[in-house]
C-alpha cells in the first residue's frame, strides 16, 4: 500500500500553501541524504518521496486531483462507475487504476530514455492509450493521436503537437462494461427503455471520468517535460497564461461592474422633480406641436406646388394636343411659292444690255422654309409636308401676334393678313 502525501509531510487534509511549504523545508532538512551519512540508500528513498509528496500538494490542480482519487490511488480499487451494483466484471484496455498508478513523481525522477527513464515511460503509456482507441474505431482511420517522441523530439511543432491534441482528449470507447443491467433480461419495453437510460448514464459518467484522468495525467507528464522548458516552450506558456490572466481580471471587473450598478443609488439633484417632470413635459409637448404644425403646412404647400405643376403640364399636353390637330390639316394654310428668275450672265460687261430670255433657269422657292426646287412636282409635293404646314401657321400667328401688339388690328397689314388666309382656305378648297 502506498504511502499517502499528507502523511509524509505530517500534514493535515486542509493545510494551507505556507504550511505545505514549512512541512516541506523541515522534512528535507530531517531526511535529506547529506545529513544522514549513515544510512544514506534510505534517506535517499525518503527525500525523494518527501519531494514527490510537495510537487503534487504544492499545485492546486494536482494537489485537487489527489483529494479526489486519494482512496483510490492509495488501495488501488477500481473506479467507481465500474463497481456499480450488476456491473460487469469485464474491463476494456487501460483503467482508472492503472492510470493513477503513474501519478507518482518518483516514476519520473531519471530524465532520459533508458528503460526507467521519463520518456520511456511516458511513451508505453500514451502508446497504449491510442492503441486502445485506435482499437475501438469500426473503421481504419489514419487520424491517429501523436506520438509522446523521446528526449531529442523538439518542442516545435511536435511536442506542442502532441499535448495541444492530448489535452482536449476524449475516448470513443463504448464503456459497454459499465452497465447495471442486461437488457435481454427486461420483461417489456417500458422497462427495456428504463433499463436503457440508466446504463447510459452510467457510460457516460464512466467516460467523463475516464477522459478527466487521461488530461489530468497529460498536464502531470507536461509539467515535468524537460522539452517544455526551453525558451521558446516558456514564451509560449507566458503567453498562455498571460492570455487566461486577462480573461479572468475582465471577468472579475465585469462582476465587480455588475455589482456597482446594482448598488448605484442617483444623487437627490440628479433626481427630477415632479414639478420639473410636468414643466418638461409641457415644453416638449408645445415644441413637438409646433414641429407637426410647421410639418403639416410644409407638406400643404408641397402638395400645392405640386398640384399647379401638375395642371400646368396637364394645359401644356392640351396645347400640344390641339397644335397636333393642327398639323393634321395637310392644304389648308398651303402658300403658293414665288417664283423667281435669275439670269445667267455670260458677260459681265453686256448684263443690261445681252439679257436672253433663252438662257433662264425657273428655280421654285419657299420663302418661309427658306428652301430651293427644281421642279414645280417637288414644290407642290413640299406645300403638302407637315413641316411646310406648320411653319406656314407660325408665320400666320406671329404676324396677327405683332400686329395686336402694335394696334394695327383695323389698319390695311391686318387687312392684308386676312387676305392671306382667305386666300388660302379658297386654295385648299
């Protein structure tokens, strides 16, 4: 039976960190191999349990781990979700117990790869771990766990490999052999089903106690890596740690917030009055008035605007429409063209006096489109285009325009403009 670590250092359960390190000090200087010359193989063996003893009470991690498995590390029993009443007796691959067999320092004090030695050891027992679960995949999967390497591995990226995969470590073993109860044995269903739920609760509190020691040992193995101490092993941990320091003291000033918000109590002139509540709320009330009203004849004058807009467009449509009518009358506002002659002067010198009938050229000429024909076909063909039509009516209402404008609507122009447009409906008839 092993020893335990509190009675080595003469200690009680609930010591604290100081009288952890008192008990330490007085044991090593009691034990320690250069003030025993007597007997120095036994002192030997007593100083190292009483270091192995302190390694693990002095860290808060493992010294809780111990208290946890204390009676079983002691008496080597068996975990407690396989002893379950009606549990079979069948184990699969490495137990609990065999594990908290290597939670022991003393195993580890010889750092090199002899048979005894720290990574020896270490890697038979992660090598058998994977083996297992490689084991209990159904199918063959090269996702295998790393290799724990020897004392030459090097940290990056093979050592941290290693432990960053092993820390979050959880078995796909079935933990068949924690069931309390065979199912082929149930009578009906409903108890079949009952049967059921509780050997499943038992497989998954003997998988959660399986996977909590597997990555307690992993950080008892870390902690004593020499490979984890080298600089680059030590920035990455600062680092780590740093990180989860700044988690916690944002958690604690969060809480710390909480908490004073909770207490916060408003100072008495920081509190409004009910006398000042009512004159606020008057004011915003008459401003908030005064803002619909300023709104509502903004959108009046808005819709106004637009209404006049909208009957403007609507009247220019109407005119565009009836000039369109207008357009549609091909003959009725049609002008004659005037005919001019132009001579061909062959001689400069003879031009009133050498002037042949024979030798003019009739040029048919629009004077309102400022156009030029050369037959009186295309000149007549011209008096029938809409564009001809509509200039003919724009002169026609300009000169009735300025003839209003200038008072000569009884003089002999207007008269004359009249005669134009007699004149014209007599030609289109």
């Amino acid at each position: 039976m092993k020893t335990c670590y509190y009675e080595i250092l003469e200690l009680r359960r609930d010591a604290s960190a100081d009288e952890i390190r008192k008990a330490y000090r007085r044991q090593a200087l009691l034990l320690h191999p250069d003030k025993n010359m007597d007997n120095v193989e036994e002192a030997t063996q007593k100083f190292a349990l009483v270091q192995a003893a302190y390694e693990i009470l002095s860290d808060p991690d493992e010294r809780a781990w111990y208290d946890s498995h204390r009676e079983q590390i002691l008496r080597d029993e068996a975990p407690s979700s396989s002893s379950a009443p009606g549990a079979s007796t069948f184990q699969s691959g490495t137990t609990i117990s065999d594990l908290l067999r290597f939670f022991d320092p003393g195993l580890f004090a010889i750092m090199d790869d002899s048979e005894i030695g720290f990574f020896t050891i270490a890697r038979k027992v992660f090598a058998q771990l994977s083996q297992e679960e490689q084991e209990a995949l159904d199918d063959d999967s090269d996702d295998l766990l790393p290799d724990f390497g020897n004392s030459s591995t090097s940290w990056s990226p093979d050592v941290r490999n290693f432990y960053s995969r092993w820390s979050s470590f959880s078995t796909i073993k079935s933990f068949a052999w924690c069931d309390a109860y065979n199912l082929a044995a149930a009578p009906e269903r409903r108890v079949r089903r009952a049967m059921e739920k509780e050997n499943k609760k038992l497989r998954d509190a003997g998988k959660k106690e399986y996977n909590d020691t597997v990555r307690a040992f992993v950080a008892f193995i870390r902690k004593r890596d020499p490979r984890g101490k080298s600089p680059s092993a030590e920035r990455e941990q600062k680092q780590q740690d740093m990180a989860v320091k700044v988690k916690e003291q944002a958690a604690r000033a969060r809480a710390a917030h909480r908490e004073r918000s909770k207490k916060y109590e408003a100072q008495e002139w920081a509190v409004p009055s009910a006398k000042d509540e009512m004159f606020w709320e008057e004011e915003y009330g008459d401003r908030k008035k005064k803002r619909n009203a300023d709104s509502t004849a903004e959108t009046t004058v808005e819709s106004n605007q637009e209404e006049q807009q909208r009957q403007q467009e609507h009247e220019e449509e109407k005119e565009e429409g009836e000039e369109d009518e207008e357009d549609n009358v091909e003959d009725k506002y049609r002008i004659p063209a005037t005919t001019t002659t132009t001579s061909i002067i062959e001689n400069e010198d003879n031009l009133s006096d050498d002037y042949d009938e024979e030798d003019d050229i009739i040029i048919f000429e629009c004077v309102i489109c400022n156009k030029s024909f050369k037959s009186e076909k295309q000149m007549q063909s011209h008096e029938k285009s809409k564009k001809h039509i509509k200039m003919v009516k724009d002169v026609v209402r300009r000169m009735k325009k300025e003839n209003k404008d200038m008072g000569l609507e009884n003089s002999g122009e207007e008269e004359f403009v009249d005669a134009i447009e007699n004149e014209l409906d007599n030609l289109t008839v």
